[in-house]
C-alpha cells in the first residue's frame, strides 16, 4: 500500500489526468449511447412467471402493460354529461396521435363499457403503447400527459396512471444530493478544523467516483437487465461510502502532517493505514452486493452490479486520486491556524485525550452495564423485524400531489380499492371439459370472499388458451390480498384442475409482486448465511482472532435487524410517517431488505476494522508481561476507541445526513432505502462501535487476541496493521 501511495503522490499529475481522461471518455460514450433500463422480473418457476408465457405466447397484447386516463367528474357533472363527453373524447383523439401509442380504449365505446363506474362518477380510457412501458421515453409519456390533461377544466379532473407515467414523474435524487453534499460539507470543516480544501477533497473524490459510476451504469444498461432507480441507488450509496473513505484517509494524513511528518511520508501513512480500512471494506461491500447474483432473481442483478461498481470506483479514487490530490495540497491539508500552531509549537502529540478519551474510560468502567444496557437497546429497536411484510408499494404512496396517486385514488373510488391490483387468471383450455372447468373456476372465483368481480373469459385466437380478470376487495398492499391469491392457487384452482385438463396460473403484477416476495424471502437466509461466514473467515485472517469476527458478526446483524425493524415501525406501521414525509403505509419493497444488508453488512465492517485496527495498534505497539495482559487489553481497547471515535463518529454523522436526505425526495424505494441506511449508521455508530462493542471486548479480556494454534498454522495472514516491511 505504501508503494501505490508514494507512486500517486509522486506522480501526480498523471494519475489525475488518468481519472479525468476516464471520466471524459465513458460520460462521453454515455451520453452518445443512452441507455436501455429494463423494470422487468423474471422469476422462472413461479406461478405468475407461468402466467406471462402464457399470455405472451397466445395473447401478446395482453401480456403488455399499458397506461389509464382516468377522468373523474366534479362540480355536480358525471362523467355522461355531454359536455364532459365531448372533452373527454377531444383529449383521447389527441392521446391516440401520441408517438408510440399503439391503441386508445375510450370508456364511451363499446368495447370499454365497463371502464365507466356504477355512480358515473369516475371513469377511464386504456392506453396501449407500442412497445414495453419501460422502453417508452419520458418525452413520449409527457406528450401523453399533456394531450390527456387538454380534458381538465370544469366538471371533470384528469389523472394518469400505469408504469411509463411513474417513470416520467419520477425527478431522481437531485435535490437530496445537493443537501446530502452541504451537510457533509459542514461536517468535514468542523472535523477538520476549518481547512477548506481537505474538507472539498472527499466531496471531490466521491464526485469523480460518482460521475465516472452512473456514466458506466448507463453503458452496463445495454449488456444487462438494469432498472432505472441503479443509477439513483448507486449515487445515494457511492455519495456515502466516498465521502466516508475520503474521511478516513485525509484525517490520518492531517494527524501525520501535525505530528511533524513531511506530506509525502503523511501520505504513505495514510493510505497504508487508513487505506487498508477502506480497502478492506470496500472489498467486503462489493462481495457482499454481487452475492446476490446467487440469489437468481434478473431484476437483482443490474442493482447489485450498478451498486458494486460505484462501490469499487470510490474505493479506487480514495487509494489513487486522492494521494495525488494531497501532493498538490502540500499545505493546504492544514488550515492557516493549525499551519501556524505547527510552526510556533512544533509536532503535536498523537496521544489520546479529550471526549472521547473520557467517553472510552466510561465505558471501560461501567463495561458490563454498558454492554447489557446497549444490547437491550438494540434487540427492542429490532423486533417489528418479526413482523416484516414484504411486498410493492403501490401508486398510493407515490405523493399526494402526483398524478399517479390521484388516478390511484379516484380509480379506487370508482370502482374499489382491488381494481388497482387485477389477478389475470390464464387457463389453458385442450378440449371441452377444460373450458367447462375454466367457466366454472370463474364463477366460483366470484362468490369468494374478498372478490369483487371476475370477468367474462377471453379465448385466444388459436383457441388454446382463456383470460380472465379477477378483481379483489381489497388494496394490492393488504395482506387480505395475498391471503387472497393462495386461497385461488391452492384451493380454487387444483379443485377445478383436478381430472380436467385445465391447467390455470394466476398473474398480473400484484401476484408477481407476491412471487417476487416469496422468492426472496426463501432464498435470503442462504445469501445471509454466506455472507456472514465469509465476513467472519475474512475478519479471522485480519485480526488474528476468534472472538473479534464472531462478535462482528452477530453485531452486524444486530445492526441490520435494527434497519429493518424501524424500516417496518415507519413504511408499514406508520409510526412518524407523517413527521417523515411519507404518503400511506405499505408493505417494504421486496427487493430492499436484500440491498439493505448487502450495503450494511459492508458499512459496519467499516467501521469495525477501522475501530478495532486500532485498538489491535495499540495493543501490540504496548508490550507488556504477560500478567498484565488484562490492564494491556484494558488499555488497547480504550485508547483504540478514543483515537478512532472522533473519527467514525464524523463518518457517521456524514452517512447519516447523506443517506437522510432522500427522504426529501418522492420516490418511495429511495425513502425506504436511505431511512434504513440512515437509521443502521446511526445504531450501528453510536449504540454498537461506541458502546457495545468496547464493553465487549473489555469484558472478553486478552482472549479477544488469541487465535488457536490449529487456525493459527491454516489461515492466511490478510493484518491491516502496517508493518515495518510495509514502509519500503
């Protein structure tokens, strides 16, 4: 590590020059190629994935998504007045010359009859596009906006719905990065003492990672299946973890510099230090992310590399560009009081002292209080986990003020709360006594409790299959909806099957969206499992030790049990929804506890080898005899957490308020996704590495050192401690 520092701060010029040629080049290729996001799930195996080969291969159309225009009447009118007929259909004329539109299914024709609700208050036309509502463009959707809101006025408001709207609504996280940015911003200059230019340096590093990121997402969009929100996840993770490495190293530059070092050794130290730390994390972050390939789901694998990627370019920039950058601050790393206080009083001591040295000597006191109290504290913020629903938030946590909520609300006036979440019941039918066995399913389906309507049976134009559209009572979020869907698959439709030929699979996106659930949720422990034991083999090899990865392991997943645990008290409970900016309550979306963990998992090894490194520092630079092993211990634990809390204590607060800041934004996944980030950071920091961790290893003695012979002799030394061969 000593080496790639001392060639970057010595080359310089080069290997900034690097960075910025690479940045030109793949934004460049970036924008004159675009990108190709692709929303869809597959889930081989399922129920519902049966359903979608069904249909695409005997009903093309209907295996499509498309858009609703929703019309609701106000001011005394329906939605039959002659003059909001006339509108109506002036704007769907209009919605019908949209490029890209394929079809136009107006509630005043006959093949939409029923897109008019009982009270003739509420109703809608469909809209078909020509090709997949992720590849429609955000200028085609807005042109359909427009030409569909030419029928707002008096007596009727007008409401769009469906996946390509969503997407157009959608603004991304630039103003949660921009508040993400200004509050790192202050934390860096109180941390490092008003010097301007090292408190820009991580913001610099994480941007260039950042711009270089999502500029290589949007290439990987073209090779994989990618879904639009990588890219905002990818900035919301790389923004954090950037600015955090950037942290790391600057500030163990800055003690080198003030204790007398020249800034190319300070830069050395740094990187083979604190560089170590980051290295390691990040390694650990990427492994953990790209696990979840094993999980065989497509809609996890452009997430999961679009995150790893981000990840491994901000760990890059922090080893690289950053030491380079430092050689051209030279002095500047100090601000102008503490340049001069280096002048007038020479090197600074490095020792511990201050808050942090009493807040450590607290706890080596009070160490078996601390470590009950601390754990009890973590296990009750953990416990809705028990309780954790998985799912899709509908359009009716989007904001109250877009359009996908208000046609999600008027649609559930109209014609009840299950016509946002259609079941697509698909049968295929090879003579008569299936099709008599389809019709009877049907009118069985319709006197089950909890279903409002089912529609008449549409037969393929080979004759071989049969659709029909179940309405439920109830929201596509209600757990009454998937008791719903296993009632129809486990009892309805092997009754109706049974000797007959049929063979049904019930779809639609509300019961893929309970596939994609069940999915995950069988297959995470597994992915959880693998990667705990290789955190822990890793953590071995670090540390030399037993007890250190074992207890790193179960409090990393104490910390992610915590996440998600208030994740489900706020989303799905509702506990301080409101006080958060939230629309509704839901279930957590599916695909998020996995992300979680990944990006958690990596984030607390973080601050683990970062904490225990240098408590392992300690403990080996202060030789003592052997009866003294304890006070040694005692002491190494103690000066370790005073030396470092500062430190994470700064990366928290940045992650925290990073991470915190898109809850400012209106996209649901991205609230979920950084309210649990933000609130694992903050347990994980100031309840697990500031206080349960220490006590443990207080408590746990010189055994947190030792490792058995037999593993001593099999496992590799991987030490982030640098060593004297380091230096050379």
């Amino acid at each position: 590590m000593t080496r790639l520092a001392h060639w970057c701060f010595a080359h310089r010029k080069r290997v900034v020059a690097f960075w910025v040629l690479a940045v030109i080049v793949t934004f460049g290729l970036s924008r004159a190629i675009g990108s190709h996001y692709n929303e869809s799930v597959s889930l081989p195996g399922t129920d519902s994935q049966a359903a979608v080969k069904l249909l695409t291969d005997n009903f093309p159309a209907a295996s499509g998504e498309g858009d609703q225009v929703v019309f609701e009447a106000t001011g005394g009118a329906t939605v039959r007045s002659p003059a909001v007929e006339r509108r109506v259909k002036a704007a769907l004329g209009k919605v019908a010359a949209v490029p890209g539109v394929e079809s136009v299914v107006s509630p005043y024709s006959k093949q939409g009859a029923a897109q008019i609700s009982g009270d003739d208050a509420v109703a809608f036309a469909r809209v078909t596009w020509r090709q997949k509502a992720a590849k429609v463009t955000k200028d085609d959707a807005r042109h359909l906006i427009e030409a569909a809101k030419t029928a707002d006025g008096p007596g009727v408001r007008v409401s769009l719905g469906g996946a390509s709207i969503s997407n157009e609504e959608s603004t991304g996280p630039g103003v949660s990065v921009t508040v993400g940015v200004v509050a790192a911003l202050i934390i860096l200059l109180i941390v490092f003492g008003g010097a301007v230019f090292s408190s820009l340096m991580p913001l610099l590093t994480a941007a260039v990672a950042l711009v270089l990121g999502t500029s290589v997402i949007s290439l990987l969009s073209h090779a994989m299946d990618t879904p639009s929100v990588s890219t905002d996840l990818a900035v919301l993770i790389g923004l954090g973890v950037g600015v955090d490495y950037g942290l790391f190293i600057i500030s163990r530059h800055r003690t080198a510099v003030r204790a007398g070092q020249s800034y190319a050794a300070a830069s050395d130290e740094a990187v083979n230090t604190s560089g170590r730390t980051v290295l390691f994390a990040g390694i650990t972050v990427c492994i953990a992310l790209l696990g979840q390939f094993a999980l065989g789901v497509n809609f996890l694998y452009g997430l999961s590399a679009s995150s790893a990627i981000t990840v491994a370019l901000t760990m890059a920039t922090s080893l690289t560009f950053l030491p380079a950058m430092l050689g051209f601050l030279g002095p500047k790393v100090l601000s102008r009081r503490e340049r001069a206080a280096l002048a007038a009083k020479g090197p600074i001591s490095t020792d511990a002292s201050g808050f942090w040295l009493g807040w450590a000597r607290a706890i080596e006191t009070h160490r078996l209080f601390v470590g009950i109290s601390s754990l009890a504290v973590v296990v009750v913020v953990a416990l809705p986990i028990f309780s954790l629903r998985l799912g899709s938030a509908g359009a009716g946590n989007d904001p109250a003020s877009s359009t996908t909520h208000q046609a999600f609300t008027a649609l559930a006036k109209g014609f009840g709360p299950g016509f946002n979440g259609p079941f697509q019941l698909v049968g295929r039918v090879p003579g008569p006594a299936a099709t008599t066995a389809f019709a009877d399913l049907l009118r069985t389906a319709a006197r089950t409790p909890g279903v409002a309507s089912v529609t008449p049976a549409v037969t393929s134009p080979n004759g071989e299959v049969e659709l029909a559209i179940l309405y439920p009572t109830t929201d596509p979020g209600a757990s009454r909806t998937v008791t719903l869907v296993n009632t129809i698959r486990h009892d309805l439709v092997p009754a109706a099957e049974d000797g007959t030929g049929l063979v049904v699979h019930v779809g639609g996106v509300t019961p893929t969206n309970i596939d994609f659930s069940r999915v995950l949720s069988g297959k995470l422990p597994l992915f959880v499992a693998v990667v705990v034991v290789l955190a822990f083999l890793l953590l071995m090899a670090v540390f030399r030790s037993l007890l250190i990865p074992l207890v790193a392991a179960v409090m990393n997943l104490l910390s992610v049990g915590a996440a998600l645990g208030a994740l489900n008290a706020v989303f799905t409970w509702g506990w301080g929804s409101s006080a958060l900016g939230l629309t509704g309550t839901g279930p957590v979306d599916a695909f998020i506890p996995v992300l979680l963990f990944s990006v958690l998992f990596g984030l607390s090894m973080d601050y683990e080898v970062y904490l225990v490194s240098r408590m392992q520092e300690e403990w080996h630079h202060r030789h003592g005899a052997a009866r003294d092993a304890v006070a040694r211990n005692h002491r190494a634990v103690t000066v370790g957490q005073a030396k470092s809390g500062r430190i994470i204590a700064a990366a928290a607060g940045i992650m925290i308020l990073v991470f915190g800041s898109f809850l400012l934004g209106d996209q649901r996944v991205l609230k979920e996704f950084g309210f649990g980030l933000a609130f694992a950071v903050l347990v994980d920091a100031l309840v697990i590495r500031g206080l349960l961790v220490p006590a443990l290893m207080h408590l746990m003695g010189p055994a947190n050192w030792a490792l058995p012979a037999r593993l001593e002799r099999v496992v590799p030394n991987l030490s982030i401690e640098a060593t004297d061969s380091d230096d050379h």
